[in-house]
C-alpha cells in the first residue's frame, strides 16, 4: 500500500465555498432578475428620458441599455449573494485575522524579531494575566462559536423537517455575551417560524453546548426578528457579598439612641396602626 493511499493521497476534490443545489437555484433566480430587472429598468428608464424630452427614437435604445446595466447589477447581486451571506458568517473571524495579520507583518517590517516579540508579549500578556480581560474575551469568543454551532443546528433542522431548500437558512444577525452566557439575534427567512422552533431548544442548547436555550420574539412589530438566550451558568449561584453590608457597617445601631439619636429611623411607629380584627371561623356541622 502506497504512502498516496493511505494517507487517501491522489487528486484532491473542489471545496465548495456554496452547495451545487444553493449554486444552480441562485443561478436560476440571477437569470429571472436579469430579464424582470432589466426590463422594468429599460421602460422607467425610457419613459423617464422622454418626459425630459428627448426623443423616442434615442430614450428607447438609451433605456434599453440602461435598463441592461440596471438587470446586470441585480443579476450578480443574487448570484453572489450566497457568497455573501457565507462571508458575512466568518466575518468576525476574517476581520479578527486581518486586524491581527496587519499588524504582526509591519512590525515584522519595521522592528527586529525579538522587539516584536516582546511587543507581542506586552499586548497578549495582560490579556491573559488580568481575570477580568481574559472573561471578557473568552465571553465574546463563545459569542463567535455559537454563531456557527446555531447555523449547523438550524440547517439540520430545516433538513429534518423536510422544507430544505436554497435559501431557508436564517441570518445570524449578531451575538452578545450575558451573565449567563450567549443573548443571539436571529432573522428567519420564508418558511420557517417561530412555531416551527416548538420543542426544539434541546437541540439548541447540544449544539451549542449550553444547559438551556429560550426562544424568544425579539421585534413586535417583525416576526422573523428573534432572539435566542443561550444559559451557560447561573449568575445567581454561589455566595454574594451583598454591598449593604458595607454601607450599614459602620451606621450606628438602635442599641445607641442617646448618643446618635436615631433611634426612631431603626425602630416601627406602630401606634396609629390599628390592631387586625378577629375573623369569626364558621363552625360547620360533622
């Protein structure tokens, strides 16, 4: 056995940044705005030049064209737009490398290797050494994580009940860190609804591994506007040091009303609150 074939050598296939099927049905929609586009476009356009006076035989060949121009800019806008909506996933990822990236090469260009060493160290270190910087990147890393976990979840949902089809993939919109874990913003695309969501947020929270998922409306006005609350830990476990034990420490006490004279604020005025009637229980026969 061949190195080649074990290590499954030999002719690498395409990686796919879009499905064939998302691809064809994409194409198929670029083709339909090219005409519908272009078409609406000449006329406007053409009606729009003969009102400001020119002549018909040169507003229609000019709106013709511009209408032309006009299906052509649509038609690539939804033929790339599944490109799109792929870049827009890993945008977060593309801008943190480029952010990084850009750096690290003009100092590897400006300074030496060990100055940009330690350059590197005096950023990255305190990141890593202060408690609360390190939550706060690890929190909005997990925001990143669970932006792809809930688009592959959504995905085999969609597939699962049967309405797979190009483009009914929802649009992650944003993601936010909580006290309790990931806040996400989710718009839904035609043929999925927030019922549809019913008894699903167990698949949620294992794919996005968290202890609990709620899925919520998040606009009143738009339907396909939620929100999806992801629980990670509970902010309220645990002891907490309540800030009024500070504040009351050192307030003097009702066992000192001679020398502060504030006893009245510690003690209940209770001689104009009139004593509770007794209620009569009624008496039923055995």
């Amino acid at each position: 056995m061949g190195l080649s074939r074990l290590f499954g050598g030999g002719r690498v296939g395409t990686i796919a940044l879009v499905d064939a099927p998302v691809s064809r049905s994409y194409a198929q929609k670029a083709r339909l705005a090219f005409f519908a586009g272009g078409a609406v476009g000449a006329a406007a356009a053409a009606a729009a030049l003969f009102v400001a006076g020119m002549s018909g035989w040169a507003a229609v060949p000019l709106g013709l064209v511009i209408g032309a121009v006009l299906g052509l800019t649509l038609a690539v806008f939804v033929a790339a737009w599944p490109v799109l909506r792929a870049l827009w996933w890993w945008a977060i990822e593309i801008g943190a490398a480029l952010g990084v990236a850009a750096p690290l090469t003009w100092l590897a260009h400006a300074t030496s290797a060990w100055v940009s060493l330690v350059l590197v160290l005096l950023v990255a270190g305190p990141v890593a050494a202060v408690p609360g910087l390190r939550r706060q990147v690890v929190a909005w890393a997990w925001c990143v994580i669970v932006r792809h976990r809930l688009r592959l979840c959504f995905s085999q949902v969609i597939r699962t009940a049967g309405q797979a089809r190009a483009g009914s993939l929802p649009l992650i919109l944003w993601a936010k860190p909580t006290p309790a874990g990931e806040r996400v913003w989710v718009w839904l695309r035609p043929g999925l609804d927030l019922a549809a969501l019913d008894g699903k947020a167990g698949q949620l929270a294992v794919a996005c591994w968290a202890s609990e998922v709620r899925v919520v409306r998040a606009s009143a006005r738009f339907a396909a506007l939620i929100r999806v609350d992801l629980s990670r830990r509970d902010p309220l476990a645990g002891d907490h040091v309540s800030p009024l034990a500070a504040l009351f420490a050192n307030m003097p006490g009702p066992t000192a009303p001679a020398e502060t004279g504030h006893a009245e604020a510690w003690a209940l005025d209770l001689e104009d609150v009139a004593a509770p009637e007794p209620v009569e229980q009624p008496r039923g026969r055995r």
